[in-house]
C-alpha cells in the first residue's frame, strides 16, 4: 500500500436524542457512521443534559472516542524497532 495508515478521531462527538434517561457520564456507546474507519467506534459520554418540557424529552451529550489518548502507529514501532536490530544485530 502506498498510503501511510490513517487514524481518524475526532476530539468530540456532540449526540442530540429522543430522551434517553439511561445515558450517564461514562457509559459507553458504540457509533457507526459507516465509514469502515477507526471513526466508527466506541466513544465514552462525557457530558450529559436532559431536558424535559410538556411534551418534549431531549437527551444532549458530549462524546470522545474511548481510546482516543492511546493512538500509536504499528508500522511506526515497527520501523523505529527494525531500524534497532540493524544498528545493534548482538
């Protein structure tokens, strides 16, 4: 492949919902935007308001991507790791 690996994820993804009164800080919800990228994911809610008035029940929440702060690169530590057996073969 002549492309570098991608990984895509967005700092936040903001969901707006029929009322879910189930949805809490933490819980864990998996989104498929159809895009067969590391976009579709499980995301972790990090905010979450209600909103109740007569006849209406919406449910906002603020989303970041669960391994968000993990992302590395396998072809990276595969380069940097070949690139030490070369210069150090003992």
């Amino acid at each position: 492949n002549e492309f570098d690996e991608t990984i895509l994820f967005p700092s936040t993804v903001s969901l707006e919902m029929m009322g879910f009164p189930m949805l809490n800080r933490g819980a864990q919800v998996f989104i498929d935007f159809g895009t067969g990228t590391s976009l579709d994911n499980l995301y972790i809610v990090k905010t979450v308001d209600h909103t109740i008035s007569a006849g209406n029940f919406t449910t906002k929440a603020i989303l970041v991507a669960s391994n968000q702060f993990v992302v590395t690169s396998f072809r990276d530590k595969l380069i940097r790791k070949a690139a030490r057996i070369i210069d150090n073969p003992g």
